[in-house]
C-alpha cells in the first residue's frame, strides 16, 4: 500500500557523500574570511584574551609572527583594532600619524603587500570615556565626531589601508568619510560601512579586548536596538546613498534575518560580523566538551553564507581555514 501512494524521494540526492557535495548550494572558502587584530603599543607582548580562548592583543614585533601564520593558511583579509597607551576625551591617538594602527597598517602592507588590509574607524578605544564620539552632557554629539572619524580615515588611509571601515554608527559618517579620502586624494579606497550594527549584548568580550566599554551610559543613543527590523533598511539606504561599497550587519548570528533582508534589496558586498560573544559562546561550550567544535563552526559560517554574506569577520577563521584544508 505504500508504494501506491505518491511521494517525492528527496533523500536520493543525500545517499552518499559525493552525492551531497555535488548537490551543495552554499560553499565556504578561505576568500570569504576577514580576521580581526588587536595590536597595543610595547615589545613582546601577546596578552591572551580570558574571554575569546584564542585571541590575543599584539605588539607590533608580535604581530609579524602571527601574520606568517595568517598568510600561511589562506586568510586574504585582516581589519585592526587599536588600542594606544593614553587616551583622551577626544581620542586623538585615532588620528594620529604614528598611532598604533597607522604604524599596524604600515607594517602588514610592507612585509605583506598583497594582503587585503582594513582599518576599522571608530574613537571608542582611543577615548577615556569609552564612546564613539564626542561626549557633551553624557550624550555624543553627532557632528562634531564626523570632523574626528573624518581625520582618522584620511590618516588611516594615508598608512596604507586598503579599505576604511568606519563602526561608529552616527549619522552621515559615510557621506563625510568619502568625501574626505576623497579631497585628500584617496579617491580609489572603498569604505566597508558598519551600516546595520545593533547596540548588542554580543559586544562583551570585544570591549575586553579592545578596552573600549564605555566609561558612563551605553551606546543605544547611536546604536540600533535589536527589536528593529525595517530601520535596518533606512540605516543601509542612508549609507548606500552617501558612498558604501561595502554593508556590514553587526551581530551575525542572531540576525541572520537582517542579513537575507539586506541581501535581498541591495547589491554592495554583504560581511557578517561573527561578533566576540557569539564566538566565546562556542568557545566555551566546546572547552567544557558540550559541542563539537569544528562541526559547530562550520555551521554557524555556512548559515551566515546562507543567509546572504559573501564575507564574514570572523574570530574563527584561522580554525576554518585549516578545517576546510583538511576537508571537513
């Protein structure tokens, strides 16, 4: 009786491995990876971080030995973070010519040249408070941190960067930031725009490691909340319009919706930030051996391709690259 009623056989085409990976619709490669890098002023220092088992803050001397290995497994693209020994209310060492990512991006273009580097744009590690901006009466002024995330992209890319990624989320940083790599002849370097970045609880192990958690207040005043759905389509518009190349959405695993959103109604290059919580949380789970770390990974990744990104910022990418060399 069975037989004689019709139904499809969907299970033939996963009856075998080779079956399955003929069939595969979303694929991983070592090209969609982004590493990110936090480097800190001295010599000889590779601080672990206590929240992000695996991830380090490098001095300069430091950061060649982790480069070799970087290159070695396949990785095409790093971004900086920066965290200088004095800070200030307006975060001058962001700007500055000899500032600890200036001098990163110099050195990773000299030993490294065919290495895709990005300088992530933002005050909030170079600020005593903590924010991303100018702080006024505990709330940041918007314009006045334009003038600011202005200057530390023109110096960024005047070290060398490749492409400019400002995370600040204030309004018209897009517009302002392309016009002055534009005027001050940088015309040919894209801007990889933190478009979509929601003001997450993700974030924790990040602020470790880039001392960067704000002093008073939060940063939902600039920030979007998680509850919103369409001012993700406003905030990529606004950034689309002004001059991105680039759309980033910030947390990726738990908007994954906002990914496939964006995907769908815009044609920039997608990245999915793998933020420091979603990979301390796995982290975690496989030290105690709750989880299969690899498997794990991988899945979390090809969710965030399946979803829509054609890259992903990942603290995991060396471990993938060197999964996806072994074959798994």
């Amino acid at each position: 009786m069975t037989y004689s009623i019709p139904f499809d056989r969907h299970r033939r085409l996963r009856s075998t491995q080779a079956l399955r990976s003929m069939v595969r619709e979303t694929h991983l490669h070592k090209e969609d990876f982004i590493y990110p890098l936090f480097v800190v002023e001295g010599q000889g220092v590779k601080n672990p971080i206590s929240s992000m088992p695996g991830v380090f803050q490098f001095s300069l001397d430091e950061l060649k030995k982790e480069m070799d290995e970087i290159v070695s497994l396949g990785i095409k693209s790093v971004i900086f973070f920066g965290i200088p020994d004095v800070k200030d209310a307006v975060g001058s060492e962001a700007y500055c010519a000899t500032g600890i990512v200036q001098r990163a991006i110099s050195q990773t273009k000299e030993q490294y040249p065919e290495m895709v580097v990005i300088a992530d744009t933002c005050l909030c590690e170079y600020t005593d408070h903590g924010h991303c901006g100018v702080l006024e009466d505990g709330y940041v002024n918007n314009d006045e941190s334009l003038i600011l995330l202005a200057k530390t992209a023109v110096s960024q890319a005047q070290a060398g960067a490749d492409i400019i990624a400002p995370s600040n989320m204030m309004d018209g940083f897009v517009a302002t930031i392309r016009h002055a790599l534009d005027e001050a002849g940088f015309d040919n370097i894209p801007i990889m725009s933190y478009a979509v970045k929601y003001a997450s609880a993700f974030y924790g192990p990040f602020r470790e490691a880039a001392q960067s958690a704000p002093g008073q207040g939060d940063r939902k005043a600039y920030q979007m909340d998680p509850a919103n759905r369409l001012e993700a389509f406003r905030e990529a518009e606004s950034d689309t319009v002004e001059g991105a190349d680039f759309l980033i959405i910030k947390p990726a695993l738990s908007y994954l919706d906002i990914i496939r959103d964006i995907r769908n109604n815009y044609h920039q290059p997608i990245v999915a930030y793998n933020v420091s919580g979603e990979y301390a949380m796995v982290k975690a789970a496989a030290l105690n051996g709750w989880i299969e770390e690899e498997k794990v990974v991988m899945e979390k990744l090809i969710s965030m391709k399946r979803a829509g990104a054609d890259m992903i910022m990942t603290y995991h990418a060396k471990d993938a690259c060197r999964w996806l060399s072994e074959g798994k």
